[in-house]
C-alpha cells in the first residue's frame, strides 16, 4: 500500500492518537497487507507473463500438428464439396504441379459471375466474434484475388484456356484471367501487370495494382500449398480445387511501413458442359467424334476461408477462472484452424467466344 493511500486513509487521526503499543499493532498490519498487495501484484504480472508465453508456445505448435482424422480423409473431392468438408489442407514440401483441365475449355470465354450466398460453419468459433475480424478473407476487396468483391452479382469478364509450350494439357491463362477479373470487379483499369510463369513456377503469382487504383492493395503475392481435381464421368463435370496463401501489400498508416495481410483459402471450382455447337455453330448434342465443341457451361465456385493460427488461439481462448486473461486451449485452435471460418458461394455461366 502506498503512503499516498495512508495519507487518505480516514483512521489517520485515530492512529495518532492511540498508545505507543496500539500504534505499532497497526503498522504491522498495514505493512502486512501492502505485502500481501504487493505479492499479489507480483503473481498477477506472473500470470500475465505466463499467459502470453503460453499463447506462443501454443500458436508456434499449431504448425506441427497433424489434422484430425476427418481432414485427413480420403474422400474424393466431389464428395467433401457435397457435404461442404472443405477443411484446410495440410501444407507439404512437395510442390504442386500444374493444374490441368479438360480439352473442351480450351478457348476463351466470356464468363457472368453471380453471388450465391455464405455461411459461417464453424462449430469452435462463433460469428459474432469472426463478422468483427477483418482479415478474414473476403471481407475486404482484394483479399480473395478470384472474387474481388465477394457479394457482387452480374460481374461479367472474359477468360482464357490455353495449351503453353513445354507442358502437356491445357491450362488456366492465369495471367490473362486475374488482369480481366480485378478490373472487372473493381470497375475500372486496375491491374497494371500480372507476373506468371507456368513453365518456371506454376506455384506463384504476382498481381500488381496500379497506384490509387485500391486502398486496400499495392501488390497481391498468389501461393498455391495443393491442388486436387476430378472428372465425373456421368455428366462431364470437372472438379479443381486449389488451397491458397495469399499476402496482399498495401498502404500502411505509418509513412515507409507497408501493410501486409495473409489470408488463407481454397477454391473448388465444378465446371459443367451444358451445350454444343457444329464447327459451323449448329447446336447439337454434343457428339465430338463429328467435331462438336462445348459452347456452354455451368460453373460453381465454393471458397473457404480460414483464420490464422494466432486468430485460432484468440477466438477459441476460454475465460480464466481466476478472473486473469483468457487461457488458449491448444485443441480448440488446432480445429479452428483447419475448419473453414467462412464458406461463399458464386455461379458462374461460360460461354465461348
């Protein structure tokens, strides 16, 4: 106890007045309990100390835990998409290759993209804590690459297939595609480069914005952890997911300090023939002996995003019962983490050009 606080204390005159005996009775006393404050101080900071020391410990151990056993299965990804187990793969040192697709979307197309909806179907985090996070992917624009703007309807762009020299199949022209769908979604001519090498990193990509053209981004850093696809035989139905990391570079709030979010996502795109058409742009049934080609689809994208491993601690961490700091539960973030925090859906239509 201070001696300010003596110096307020209301029995101060009675103090003075008391004995010789009576007043080194109350000194003890007092000096008692400013020990036992400040030993109680002392335990709190303790317990402060441990606890960020804990969350650390405990954030730096979610990267080398293995996923439960539902991510880890082996399920084929149509069948995860139709119950909506798109859970977080597990990064690996091996690198992806590629993604290929069917030979009838090679071609370029002109794609109409429309909002289908969201949800939030995380059993360990609760929404009115995550619709309060802003680096949950899609809440800003720009921080899902694919879909700008999340919420928005009747966007409509071109994309391309194309076969590139040095690697078999045909293959998203990701350069092409990311440049068409920014600007579309942002309305105006805002990417002023895409860097995309398929034949040297198939991995990375580099999305530069022009200066001004978005608050919320400078440069836009694609990395792609895995890749899965899947072709349904009684319909045609293409499935490719791809699990992503990507670190947005914007304008920080302090001059010379760049702001930099990552978000953690995986699409998983279905692409369905719908309609055929002659090589002298008959429609037909899509007989492609006779050289029909598909001149139309249908395209579901679902996209789950994540939180990161700290985030995970933070909206899983259980109240103190000693009224302290809220205690990070290692099991808790170790689901949250791996579990979509956020599901959106877009359907799309192509049709060739």
């Amino acid at each position: 106890m201070s001696a300010s606080r003596l110096a307020r204390c209301p029995h101060r005159t009675a103090i003075a007045r008391s004995d010789a005996g009576g007043a080194r009775a109350r000194s003890r006393r007092v000096a008692a309990r400013a020990r036992h404050d400040d030993e109680a101080e002392v335990r709190g900071a303790d317990l402060a100390v441990f606890d960020r020391r804990r969350a650390l410990a405990l954030s730096a151990g979610l990267a080398l835990l293995d996923p439960s056993p539902a991510l880890a299965s082996s399920a084929l990804l149509s069948e995860r998409l139709e119950r909506k187990d798109l859970s977080k793969p597990v990064f690996n040192k091996a690198r992806p290759g590629p993604q290929r697709y069917p030979d009838w979307l090679e071609g370029t197309w002109r794609c109409t993209a429309t909002f289908a909806g969201f949800e939030f179907p995380s059993k360990t985090m609760s929404k009115s804590a995550l619709i309060k996070e802003p680096t949950i992917p899609g809440f800003q624009k720009l921080s899902l690459v694919y879909v700008p703007d999340v919420g928005t309807s009747d966007v409509s762009y071109d994309v391309r297939f194309a076969k590139f020299e040095g690697i078999e199949g045909v293959l998203e022209d990701r350069a092409f595609n990311l440049k068409s769908i920014v600007n579309a979604y942002l309305g105006k001519d805002a990417v002023e480069s895409v860097e995309y090498e398929p034949t040297r990193d198939a991995n990375r990509t580099t999305v530069n914005i022009r200066p001004g053209a978005s608050p919320n981004a400078e440069r836009i850093e694609l990395f792609c952890n895995a890749r899965e696809s899947e072709t349904r035989v009684a319909d045609r139905t293409f499935f490719a997911s791809e699990a992503s990391r990507q670190v947005t570079l914007g304008y920080g709030k302090d001059f010379g300090t760049a702001r930099v979010v990552n978000t953690d996502y995986q699409h998983v795109w279905t692409f369905t023939p719908t309609a055929w058409r002659s090589s002298n742009g008959d429609e037909t049934n899509g007989d492609e002996t006779n050289g029909d080609v598909v001149s139309e689809a249908r395209v579901t994208l679902s996209t789950a995003g994540y939180v990161q491993a700290n985030d995970a601690l933070r909206f899983t961490a259980a109240p103190s019962a000693t009224g302290g700091a809220p205690m990070p539960s290692l099991g808790g973030a170790a689901g949250a983490a791996f579990e979509p925090a956020v599901l959106y859906s877009h359907v799309m239509t192509l049709r060739r050009l």
